[in-house]
C-alpha cells in the first residue's frame, strides 16, 4: 500500500506542532532523538484511517482530521477549575495524581505524603535530569501505531510509580486526568511498576473542567504487574462531549499474576482503548471487562490484543456496548497464542445492545493460535431491547424508559459485577446511572 496516496492535509498541521512544541517537551540528548524518530515513524501514515486493519473502524482521518497545537501550561484559572472539577471524582483515601492538560500538578496531588512502599516522580523530573539523557526507553514501546508514535513524539509529563515488592495496597492509586483548555491537545505518558508479590488498585479517570471543549487527548501507560503480584485496573472516561481521547496502555504481566483490567467510556465525542496485553509469566490470569455507553453521535472503540507467550495462562474478555440515536460502537479483540502456550485457556465475548435503529455497532473478535493444546473461544451478538420484557415491566406500572434503565442496567452489570473492590464497583455503577438518567 502507498500511504502518501492517502495522507491529507494533517501532515504539515502536525509538523508544525511538533516544531512549535521543541521548547516545551523534557529531556535532551537520546531523549530528542527518540522523539524526532517517533515523529517521523508517525508522519510516515499521519492520522490513522481505515486503511490501517486496526483501524479500519476508527477511521481519524475522517473523524478528527487535523493534529491540534500542544496544551499550554495550566495557570492558576485552569488550576482553580480542575479542582472544582475533581471534587466530583476523588476518590476518600485515595493517593490522587492529578495531571491537567497533560501536566502533574503537585498542588492538586498527594504527592508529598505517599504511603510506604509506593515511590511517585514525574516523567518531566525523570527526563529532565541530565543523568538520566539515557532515560529515552520510557518513550518507547514493542508495540507499533501511529498514535502511540505521536504519543511519544510529543509526551509532555506523567508519572513513573513504583510499589514494592510485597506491599499489600487497600487504598487505589487514583491518577486523574483534567482537561481545563479547548481546541489543544494534552499527552501523557505514565509507568506503573507493580512489584513482585505486591497488589495494588489504580484506577484512572478522564474528565472535562467547566469550560473545557473540543480537545484532543493521547494519553498512554506501561505497566508491569511482577511475580505472584495483583493490580486492578479502572479506567472511567467522561470527556467532554465534544473531545477526542485516544488512550494506549500497555501491560507485561509476570508469572502466578492476576491483572484485571475494567473500562467505562460514557463521554467524548471520539473515544478508544487500545490495550496491549501480554501475558509473559506461566500460571498468570487476565480478566478484562469493558463497557460503552454511548448517544447522539458518539463514536467509542475498544482494541484489546491479547499475546499468551508462555504456557498455562487464562483469559477473559466480556464486553458490552449500549448504542442510543446514531452511535457508533466498536470492539477489536485478538487474542493470540504462541507455539510454546500450550495448556492456554482463553475465551471472547462481546455483546451489542442497539436503542435506536440507527445505532452502529462492530464487532471483532480473533483468534491466532499457534499452539495444539489450548481451550478458546470468542463470540459476538447484536440486538435490541426484548419486547416481552418491556412489556411485562410496563404492565407492572413502569414507565417506558425505567423499564428500558432495568434492561440496561441487567445487560452491562455482568461486566461492572467483575470489579472485586465494593467502593469501585458502586462507583461505576453510580456513573452508569447517571447516564441512563441523562439519557430519561
């Protein structure tokens, strides 16, 4: 394929960008030069379109079309406004990190009084010290895309976490993400090291201050869950709802581990997860659980690839999407097993509930296997609401959209009633409920 056949007029908007933000982004030395290669591994396709297999549903050339001019610096107006904002998401004896517009803010973190065992510092501070010129490899990734090159072109903060080996951690981590600016783009790029025999929750949230409109988000994070070790991953994104937030994780997951992975997307105008998961430790367990809420236009895509590298691993991925008016839902799921996995278990699911009849959803899901001794499977529905269940609620006095909310609220709770944690779990549900009843 020639991929200069199908650029658009984003190149040169993106050259300038990243040009115009030289002087703003850490690290010299090996660190410059990683950015200047990933820049160019990124013009060479530009804005992914759906050409590009994987993104063949997300096409951001149509649906984003230009790179926006780098987040400037939050003043003490975006400060005072992202504090406002977070009040509604804070989690009560949760370690916060707060970054908004892409940049840590100190003041609005608990920064300086983390509990033992877990160290906190910010990409900027990393790549910034001049020892640490060599420090390019948090820039980059195995996995190749053009949004996570983009990513690491133009990264301008985040953080770099440790929790050490053994420490048992109650309270989540919570790392959120303020948008305070409009018509700018913010990029993150964060690492989680979760030590061996350590457990730990992080959850992650993205969300919009009073004022904030039309922005763009890549924000990215590589996590390594060690040996005999446990994370729980949830991730609530509700971006304003004219943003684009296009998010990477990348997790390494070591042996007799268990990583469980949960995203809600109810906000955005343009959403997508793209997880890269590899199971790289025998006896490891994996359970990814994910949810679209979606209405009017919006358009919300989740990519998980899935790489069983060693024997004896299990996987599970349940997905369920909620299409009202003229939405657009998406889930790639592949799952991929290696010649050495043998004794893998790993099974695919994803459903589609359509309110409306022009609702869009499209589904996935695949398979690679390379190995002759595993259990997998995947599968894929699409439907709409059961008539005779809304009928029989409605006879029973409720009105048509409480009926509907019950519905709803059955057909998502298989994969929100995955999250171990109660507190967690009840949030989610709570941010569930709110937009069912925006949606009334």
């Amino acid at each position: 394929m020639n991929v200069a056949l199908v650029k658009n007029d984003s190149g040169p908007a993106a050259s300038s960008v990243f040009a115009a933000a030289q002087g703003r982004l850490p690290g010299a030395g090996k660190v410059a030069d990683i950015r200047r290669e990933a820049f160019a591994a990124f013009e060479r396709t530009g804005l992914p379109h759906r050409r590009i297999e994987e993104w063949k549903y997300t096409d951001l050339r149509a649906l984003v079309r230009e790179v926006l001019p780098l987040a400037g610096t939050p003043d003490a107006a975006a400060l005072a406004r992202a504090k406002a904002a977070i009040a509604s998401v804070a989690i009560d004896g949760a370690t916060k990190i707060v970054l908004v517009d892409g940049v840590v803010a100190l003041e609005l973190s608990d920064l300086a009084a983390l509990p033992s065992g877990v160290s906190v510092r910010t990409l900027r501070a990393v790549l910034d010290e001049q020892s640490n010129e060599s420090r390019g490899d948090l820039l980059l990734t195995k996995a190749s895309d053009p949004m996570l090159s983009l990513n690491a072109a133009l990264a301008t903060d985040g953080v770099v976490v440790t929790v050490a080996d053994g420490v048992q951690r109650s309270a989540p981590l919570q790392l959120i993400h303020v948008a305070t600016a409009s018509k700018v783009a913010r990029y993150s790029r964060s690492h989680v090291l979760i030590g061996q025999g350590a457990r730990a929750a992080l959850v992650e949230n993205s969300i919009a201050a009073e004022g904030a409109a039309a922005y763009q988000a890549n924000d990215a994070a590589v996590i390594w869950v060690g040996d005999e070790a446990a994370l729980s991953h949830v991730r609530l994104m509700r971006d304003a709802t004219d943003a684009v937030n296009v998010s990477s994780e990348l997790f390494t997951v070591g042996a007799k581990s268990k990583l469980s992975l949960f995203n809600m997307t109810s906000g955005g105008a343009v959403s997508r997860l793209q997880a890269f998961i590899t199971l790289a430790g025998e006896a490891s367990e994996l359970i990814v659980n994910g949810v679209n809420l979606l209405r009017d236009k919006q358009h919300g895509d989740m990519t998980l690839v899935v790489d069983h590298a060693v024997p004896g691993c299990t996987s599970r991925e349940n997905f369920r999407g909620v299409l009202d008016d003229r939405a657009h839902s998406v889930f790639q799921g592949r799952i991929i097993v290696r010649q050495d996995a043998q004794q893998t278990d790993g099974k695919m699911m994803t459903r589609a509930l359509l309110l409306s009849d022009e609702a869009e959803a499209d589904s996935k899901p695949e398979l690679e296997i390379f190995a002759d001794d595993v259990s997998c499977g995947h599968g894929a529905t699409a439907g709409a609401l059961d008539d005779s269940l809304l009928f029989y609620l409605q006879a029973r006095g409720l009105p048509e959209k409480q009926a509907q909310a019950l519905l709803i609220q059955a057909f998502v709770g298989e994969a929100i009633e995955a999250i171990e944690d109660d507190d967690l779990r009840e949030r989610v549900i709570a941010a569930a409920q709110d937009w069912l009843e925006a949606r009334a």
